[in-house]
C-alpha cells in the first residue's frame, strides 16, 4: 500500500462521448464517484493528472471532475493505452511518484491496458474500485479481474485516504474529517450501486 | 492480453444435441452470445476455428454461429479434449496464432479440457466469458476457476476487441464502431443473464 | 485434473450426529447431493472409502450414501483430521490412487482438516465442490476458500465425470448416458440450493 | 492453520466512536459477533489483546466485547497500523503466540493496516472473516482481499476453533459444547447479515 511517501491519481476519459452509451443513472455515479475520490482526497495535495480520449470527437472531462481537482494537468491521448501514446506518457512520468492510482473509465479498456502498459513499464500500480466503470457489470468484473492479474494494486478511496494519514498526527488529518462526515451523512453514502443494468448473478 | 500480433478463434460445440440439455432461454443466449461476439470481431478478420463433438449423433453446429463465421474451417473430433483428436488437434495447430481465444460450450468439459489441452502442449490460451457455457451455473463457475487456474486467461469480447484495435488510428475502426452502436442499443445488450436456472448464491 | 489414470472416492461424515444441527431441507441436500455424486460416478467403478466421526456418538453414514455405494469400505476415527487417525490414515493410503477426491461434511472442519492432512503428507488432493457442505454459508465460503489455498482442486461432479471419460470410447460411456439423462430431467436438477439458511450477500 | 501450538486474540477498535457511523443493526452485528467469537473460545484459555484507537476521542471498547474476555490486557493507539505505535507493538509482541488472530473494526483501516505490519515483520497473521468489518460493503470486501494479498489467513470462529480441538479428546471439548450448540439454536445463528446497507451486487 502506498505510505506517506506519496501517489499521484491519474483520472482516465470522464468523458461525455463515453458516457453517453451509460444508463443515465450509471453515468451520473461514474461522475459522481470520481468527483467524490478527487473531493475526498484533496487535503492531501496528491498531484493529479486528467486523460482524455480523442478530446475532438468525445469531448472534454466532465465539469464536476474538472472541479474536484483544481490543479490538474489535462492531457489528450489517441490510443487507449496511456503509454502507447508520447504526450500522455511523458505526463504520467511527470507526475513522478511512486504509486500512480487509477480512476475513470473503462476499466476494461483504457484504465486497463494504461495499468498493463504502466506495469510493463516498470512501474507501481494501483486503482480505485469504487471509482473505475465499464458499462456492462461483466465487463467491469472481467476488466478488474485482469487488472489485479496484470499487477494493479485495487484500492477504495478510504483505504487510499487512510494508508497516506497513518493517524490523527498527519497535518491533513482536522481538514480530511469534515469530508468524512459529510460522506457517512449522505443517502447514498456513494456505495449502493446504481442502475447495475438488471438482474446480475455473476455467471456466464 | 494479446495486441495487434493477433489471436485465432475456436469455437467449441455449438450443436443442438448439446443445446436440448439447456432451459431454451439459455440454449438462445449460447447462440446468440457465440453469433454476437462473432459477429462484433469479425471487421478484424480472425482465423476461425469451429469444433464439433461426435457431429453424427449431436447435430451440427447453430446456423446462426455459422453464419456469422462465414470464413470458418469446421471439424470434427470425437474427444472432449479437441488436443487429444489428431485432425482436429491439426486444425488448432492450423490457426497458427500466438494467441488461441476459445468460445462455446461446455465450459467445464470441452473448453476446459481443450484449455488444459492446449496449454500442456505449450500454448497461449483465452476464452471468451461472455460466451462460454455451462448448464448448471456451478458448472459454469467451477468450470471458469479451472480454467483460469489451468492458465487460460479469461476476457470478454470487448477486452479483445478494443485490445486488437489499441485506438481510432487502427484500419477497422470504422467498420466496427456501428456494430458497437448495435450493440450497445440492444434491449439486453447481451449482457443481462437470461435464465439463470433458479436462485442462485453462490453456496454450497 | 485427474484423466483415466484414476482417482479414489473419500465420503467424509454423512452422519446424523452432524446433520441435525442443520436446517432439514439443507440436510436433505447433503444427503441427495453426496448419493447422486455416487450414484452418477458408479459406473466408473472408483474405489470408495466412507469416514465417520465418533459413531458412538454421532450415528452411522446415512443409508442413501451407503445404498450408493455398495463395495465402500468404512472406517470410523476419533480426529477431525483423518490422517491424524492411525486407522482412517491406513484406510486412506489403501485407496492407491494418485488422486483423492473428498466429498461430505464439514467443509470447513473435516474436509478441510483431512486435506490439509492429506497435502501435508504429499498426496494429491481434489473436492467435489457440488458435495462438500458447511451448515453456515459464511463457513461454507471460507472453508472452501481454505482447502483451494492449501492445495485441494475444486472439482464438480460433472467435471470429474467428463475428465475421467474422455470422451464416447470409454467402455463405461453407455452406463453414464441414462444417468446424465436422469439428472437433467430432474426437477431442482441436484443444484438449485436449498435453505441456503436465509438472505446472503457474502459481506461481513 | 493453527494447531494445538495456539495462537493469540487481537480485537481492535470496538469503539462507540467508530460504530455510530454504522447503522444501528450493523453495530450491533459488530459487537455481537466480536463478543460471540470471544465467548465461544473462551475455554480455550487463549491470550487476548484489546486494542483502542485515540480512546480520548473515541470511547472504550463496548462493554459486551470487554465483558466476553475478562483477562484480555487493553492498550491504547495513536496509529492505525498498530505496530507504528511502541506501546501497542510491545503489547502484540507479549502475546508470544505463533498465530496472532485479528477481529474488530475497520476491516481496510485498522485491521488492515495492522496485519500489514505484523506480516512485514515476519509474524503470521490471521483474521476472523465472521467478525471483522467495515462500515460499507466495498471496503469491507476490497479490505479483505487486500488482507489475503499482504498474506493474512483468513479464518471464522468455528474453523479456528475446530483447528485447536482437534477432536474430542482435547480437555476442553466438553466446555464447548453447549456454547456451540447454544450458538446454532440462536434464531439469526450469528451469520445472517444484518443490514447489509442497501442493494449491493459487487459491481462498481
């Protein structure tokens, strides 16, 4: 688990092109759950990059992620691997900590072939499982299976967000606990799934 | 995962003497599953491999699924472990790519076996979750844990098909992309498991 | 897996003593699904050794499992783990098969403990994952997580069955067809769980 | 597993200051089943370790939990990972056991962090998948399978317990008895969840 010593967040195409092939209900938690992380997560100062696909043709990040994460750098990209593309790559080595920590989508296609691409590069991956979408429940089942078999780390926001406090010593800690609470106090609590697409029993 | 190097089909039994074992919901999703990720791949041209156990007493393979490879090489084998068949063990051999992505059924008898089959004698091999079956949901779960335990890498039709394409500057990205639109405005979307067979918690 | 080489049965504490502390239809499934695992491998003529825990105490097999397997040999042992037991140990080392397939109660006590047993001293362990039974889902879960973890092979019925067949050739093919037939015909089919003891979502 | 050889109790953070973030039902799940694990291997006479976090802030440990292992030492923490902390890393350190057994809250926060660093200083850990939680579904799944990643076993009460007896020959078989059959003629049997927190499908 990444310590004190630091991640930085990669956001992957949070993209209305892409969303839009969502249940409106989905697609709004996709938002919701990335906005959320990026929210939650803020006090700690964590340098954030934002990915987007073929910005030209599916458009530019979601408002509310753009706000979540003030001082994101925004990068566009051709190819669904990250890597496989110059600009993109060299920002996720600008980003130069040790953990890089995955969120957006999908987790099937571009979060996993970036994380592949990333490993393959040497690097330390992990991703956040509440903050990473596919469409189809089967393809996020698949595409996180594949991602933990490829050496991607999964993570919730909180296990993040607890592994880098370590204790109520950390100096983020009085700014982190009025966004817990506000958190627990939601309806939704951003965990009950929303429209998971029909009944869904895990098998083929 | 396999990249642009490439991957060859194997599809595995299709056939009605296996289907009239299954409630008739869940023999038209075998179809339909195997015929769609058929179907969805082929601007991408694979070489098609279609297996047939004992064609004599279990019928041929589903017109749909045949017509969806119209390229494909049929052949018969009178094992479950389509390796253990010296012309249809030839016929594996034939496809001649790194990767070898098999579909069908029965996942926890003729696609398991063939995977052991093929991985023994040295080969790299997927299968295809959406489209690989079992009758009775156990089956199909123990069946699916065998094979990734044996070494065969599972992925969905999506995972290999936007792995194969790698982005938009790949040469059938146009011909796909309205087969994706297809696709994702389908009622069911070929996701939603249709007959189940009964509650199902995944107990013993 | 194991192929015709063969495999040894070990049907571990079928026993009221056990039994009773379990709902009664979950009961009645114990029974069922260890008799039908029998009854559809008989043909195959593997050697068989029936355990029983403390029958002083705990009662004797139930007579569908005995009336399953007519030529088993049984053997009782006072160790939850039965290579802890001088007698049961001998007992299972007189099987002589290169592989052990266990089946019965507890998944999480005695069958966990004898493979672990088993593993231990080098012997090649499998469990039938459609007859091994916890009274608790959570019990039955995790013990099943420990046997995979230790080294024992998740098998089905099914799974077994086909593997040591082959395929038509095998001489004992046309004694399993009408039994396979019977199965499928079946109403709940030996899969449909029953009483899984109430609502389970597999979180703490 | 751990044999007769023992092993020692760890329940952490039973505090009121993290359980009113829970629903009410599921607290009270908490405290029940970290104070049934405790009284259902009591006559086991195995040492116990209470650990607090900030019990300034947060509360003592619930009077059941405190009451169900009346020898346990209680120490306090500042830190999640309780190795971070000299007093609390001495006090898991006195315990002198080969197996240290964690249950308690938060499965990814406490609990994690703590087994996390015991395994990084070469002890063997376990935890007990009946009695440890986290306030939502997923990071009390991703906190378990991120336990079983650092190398934690999991266990449940019953499975630890079975693995010290042994068999009816251990001195205390008779002690626990009646507490295991009290246990499974209790009406929610201490394994039906209890306010699972809404639909979950474990999909993101």
């Amino acid at each position: 688990m990444p310590g004190r010593a630091g991640a930085g967040l990669v956001v992957i195409d949070v993209q209305p092109g892409l969303l839009k092939a969502y249940p409106p209900r989905r697609a709004r938690r996709v938002v919701e759950s990335a906005a959320g992380a990026l929210d939650l997560l803020a006090p700690l100062g964590l340098p954030t990059l934002i990915l987007e696909l073929d910005p030209d043709r599916l458009g530019p990040t979601h408002g509310r992620v753009l706000g979540a994460a003030p001082g994101a750098r925004v990068v566009a990209k051709a190819r669904y691997d990250a890597t496989a593309d110059p600009e993109s790559f060299q920002a996720l080595e600008d980003l130069d900590r040790p953990w890089l920590v995955l969120l957006g989508v999908e987790t099937h296609v571009c979060v996993l072939q970036t994380a592949v691409g990333l490993l393959g590069r040497g690097r330390t991956v992990a991703f956040l499982d509440d903050a990473v979408f596919s469409r189809t429940p089967r393809d996020q089942r698949v595409g996180r299976e594949l991602l933990v078999r490829a050496g991607a780390v999964p993570l919730t926001t909180e296990v993040l967000l607890f592994a880098l406090l370590g204790g109520r010593d950390h100096p983020a800690f009085s700014q982190v606990l009025p966004r817990l609470k506000a958190r627990v106090s939601r309806p939704d609590d951003g965990e009950a799934p929303i429209d998971p697409g029909g009944p869904y029993d895990g098998e083929g």
